[in-house]
C-alpha cells in the first residue's frame, strides 16, 4: 500500500497538468457566469501577445494513442565464473536500468571467495538481467533504444504493451550517439511513431516521456523543454534537450513526444545524486538520430563525414590574439592531419573555421556534428580566419575512420645544446630540445619545438596547465626551434602591444592552442 501511495504521489508531482484544471475547480468558490461583452476588449498598447496554443487538460488522450508503440526491452548476457584465474574475464554487474541491479551486486558480493576473484571453483555462470526502453517506427517491427541498454547482451527480447514477448535481432548499433536499431517479427503490424522536428522544439514545449523506469512499463511522466543543445561530455556530438519530465533508470532509449505525438527525443542520460529522478533528464535529439537510426536500419553502420582536424575552443584571449573581433568564435585548428581532407585543402594550424558546408560554426562543439551530419564525398565550401581576414576553401569530405589517425611529426631540425632561457614575465624557463633535455624529459625522438623546463608556480602559465616537459612548437602562428626565436616572437608582440601571446604547446596528449599574457620586460615599457 506504501508503495502505491508513493506511485500516486509521484504521478501528481510530477504530471500536475492532468489535475490542475480540476484542483482548480474543487478549491475555488463557484462564480456567477460573466456577462458576455457585446464586442472583444480592445487589446492594450504593447500588450503581449496570447499563446499559440492553450493548455491541454489532459494527455490521456494522446498517451492512449502513444502507449502501444513504446516496448520494454528486457536483456540478459551471461556471467563468467573466474574461478580464481586472474587472467580470466571481470563478471560484469547489471547494466544500469535494471530493477535487479542492487540484488545482483549485493549477492555478487556475498559470494565472492577470498582473495578477490569472482567466483568459486566450479561455479558455474550465472544470468545478469537488465531493462530499458524502446519504440516502433515500422510496423515490419523496426525498433529503435540506445545502446547501453543492449551492449553485452546476448539475448534481447522485447515486450509489447500487451506483454507479448519478442525475440529481437540487433541490426546495428552506434556508440558515439549511444543508439541502437533491432528487429523484431510479429504475426500483426505493429503501431508505430514517427520521428518528429527537433529543431522545432523551444524551450517552454510540452513534452511526454514513456517507457519503463525502473521496471514499471508504460509509465507516462509530463513536463517542458528546459533548454536545448546542452553538452553532458556524453561523445562528441553532444546536442542533448534537456526536460524536467521525470525520468529514471529503465527510461533509457525511450521516447520524448511533444504534443503531436511526434518523437522529438530519445532519453538517455540523468543528472542525479541519488539515482532518481531530480527534473533534470537528457535527450537525444531527432534530427540527430533520423540520420542515424537509417543508416544502421539500412547498412547496420553508420558512415560519418570526416576532414581530419584537431579542434579546440576559441577563448576571449585567443579571439583577441587573432584580432577576431563582434563575438565571432568558430573552432580553432590546433592540428590539421597530413595528408587529411583538410590539410589537402589548404586548412593550418592556428586558422579558425567559421563557416562549413554553409552553415555557421557558432562555437567549436558545433562543427564535429556538422562535419559528421556532411554526405562523404560532398565538396564543402569552407570559410576560415587567417591573418586578420577571411578565406574561402573547399574540402572534400571523407569518410571518419574507425579508429583515429595519428598524424606523424616531421622530423626537428637538429640544434645544438643551449642554456636554459627564461621567458620574462610568462613564468617560463625553456631551452632548445636536445639530445640531453630528449632524457630528462622522457620526448619522443622527433620532437620539434622548444621545451618548457621549469614553469613558475601560480603563473599565467601555470594556471593554463603548462608542464615542464612540454614543447612550444609555434608563437603567434609562426614556427619556432630555439629559445632565440620564442624570444623574438614575444618581442615582436610587446612592441605592438599585444596583451597576449598565442602559443601552440604540444605533450603527450596532443596540441592545443594557449594564450598567454605578456608583461612587459624589466626596465622596458611596452611600444
């Protein structure tokens, strides 16, 4: 009885359109009716406008009509007995959704015999289950979830509302956007949704959120769009819409339906301390899993558009470096790959890509997903920020390797020992990369650059995560292999009154651009 009291609270909380007309209805006096003016009231100057649309009195309508299209999806894989055998596979935990998750991890661990391993001797494997959610959209019984909710399975089957069970094929899964198609026959057509316009959802919609939280299926939570293209750190083409309808474990590769009916999201991923649902929910976007979702349908694979960048975010201080100047930011080329579709095009280090394929590159997260969205082969024009103006490209798209490649260094230039030379005013100590500064720093033997020996602590440089043992491969866009030349550089700056430096740094991560903030040298004052 507890638990159906919490249900309900639940469902008021958290769906009190449904209820708010007749609340209103049961706590407010009854009014004698209004005289009918003869004409509409004049509307005051400047007044707001009215609302498109009313609010709706009840989704029981539309979730009638939706509910037969969302489907439990129930898994299982199969838990290896280590035995004792360190080399032996880890026994995985239930993926997260599944009502069992805290019963398996309690008895896993009541069972495990001393000494860490996973199971007995002669134990024999066990059967880890979990649940999550997905929808219909063709009646052959094409279905679309995420797919956390069916990686390591080796059995999925998915159950109808009308609990019929379903043995499911995988057709193909995608990691990067977390989704995954599966099949399914059935004796009957089944009901099905289509994909919606996310690009047509604004913050304020009403949306609904069905699927199977935490084992409870064809549960309906309301709510609104909270805000649009939010970045979780969830891969790189982060876009997610956030909403507040609940949503919990078990939701997972279900769908969010504005009020048409249409699916304009796929849930995927809470914010929560405690595991249940705060009203802070994450969305894949449709317009991003329509592409997707067809590619794996057809091919089982999906086929990215690739031109071989690294990429980074362009800062106050590093617009103010590249004289960008009315909030113009774009992506900025810390490395363009050789011999990739960019570098083929004419791409450099250090220009910022403010346009691709005539769509605007509004911050640097933004251009993965518009490359990646970009048909392979597509020759796309390309606008980017070079020495204070604009240049026009093309690139020819191609296609995004499985496995990222690695772009080789060109052999340094061979240079003599040299004394350590501080860098006034940046909190550096740096000297020419040798044969000596190769040993003490653990560099790879084609390292080019000059190397950072010593950084001063709280320092700009510091707080920008400069390390010793880091290389300065280029000052303000231009090459430089000896202390000498980064010292001419800073000079050259300092006499135009640059209030930084943007240096390209490179470690055992990569390269990045950094700007640092010059200060005028001992004794000199700037120009």
């Amino acid at each position: 009885m507890r638990l159906a009291t919490l249900l309900l609270s639940a469902t008021v909380l958290t769906a009190p359109l449904a209820l708010s007309g007749a609340a209103l209805a049961q706590s407010s006096p009854a009014a004698p009716p209004a005289a009918t003016p003869a004409q509409p009231p004049t509307p005051a100057p400047n007044a707001a406008p009215a609302p498109v649309a009313a609010t709706p009195e009840s989704f029981a309508p539309l979730a009638r009509r939706l509910l037969p299209s969302v489907v439990n999806i129930q898994t299982s894989q199969t838990l290896q007995a280590r035995g004792g055998r360190p080399d032996a596979p880890e026994m995985p935990q239930a993926p997260p959704g599944s009502p069992f998750e805290e019963l398996f991890r309690d008895f896993f661990e009541r069972n495990r015999p001393p000494g860490g391993g996973n199971a007995r001797p002669g134990q024999p494997p066990r059967r880890a289950q979990s649940q999550g959610s997905g929808f219909i959209i063709d009646a052959s019984g094409i279905i679309v979830t995420n797919n956390h909710v069916i990686d390591g399975a080796d059995e999925i089957n998915v159950v109808l509302q009308d609990n019929t069970t379903l043995r499911a094929e995988l057709v193909g899964v995608d990691p990067r956007t977390d989704l995954a198609v599966l099949r399914v026959k059935s004796e009957k057509p089944l009901p099905v949704v289509p994909f919606g316009d996310s690009d047509h959802a604004e913050v304020g919609d009403w949306v609904l959120a069905i699927g199977n939280p935490l084992g409870f299926g064809g549960s309906v939570t309301s709510g609104i769009v909270s805000a649009r293209g939010r970045n979780i750190n969830a891969g790189p083409y982060d876009d997610f819409i956030q909403t507040d309808a609940a949503i919990n474990r078990g939701n997972s590769g279900g769908p969010l339906f504005n009020v048409r009916g249409e699916v304009i999201g796929i849930n995927t991923a809470i914010v929560s301390p405690s595991g249940g649902s705060i009203g802070i929910g994450f969305a894949i976007p449709s317009n991003l899993a329509k592409n997707v979702v067809a590619q794996l349908r057809d091919g089982g694979r999906v086929r990215r558009g690739w031109v071989g960048v690294n990429i980074q975010q362009v800062t106050d201080e590093i617009a103010e470096s590249l004289g960008l100047q009315g909030g113009t930011r774009g992506a900025l080329v810390a490395r363009a790959q050789e011999d990739g579709p960019a570098a083929k095009a004419g791409i450099q280090n250090g220009d910022v890509i403010l346009r691709f394929n005539n769509q605007d590159v509004r911050e640097m997260r933004n251009l993965p997903r518009i490359v990646a969205e970009t048909a392979v082969g597509t020759k796309a024009p390309v606008t980017v920020w070079r020495g204070g103006r604009e240049h026009q490209l093309e690139i020819t798209v191609a296609e995004l390797p499985n496995e990222p490649q690695q772009a080789s260094a060109p052999a340094a230039t061979p240079s003599r020992p040299g004394a350590v030379v501080e860098l006034s005013g940046l909190g550096l100590k740096v000297a020419a990369i040798s044969a000596e500064t190769k040993e003490r720093f653990s560099l790879r033997d084609d390292a080019r650059g000059v190397v950072v020996t010593e950084v001063t602590p709280g320092s700009n440089a510091a707080e920008r995560g400069i390390a010793a043992g880091d290389m300065i491969v280029e000052v303000q866009q231009n090459r430089v292999t000896n202390p000498q030349e980064v010292q001419e550089q800073l000079t050259r700056l300092r006499r135009q009154n640059r209030p930084s430096a943007l240096m390209l740094i490179e470690n055992g991560q990569g390269q990045r651009f950094v700007p640092l903030r010059i200060t005028p040298e001992r004794g000199n004052s700037p120009g």
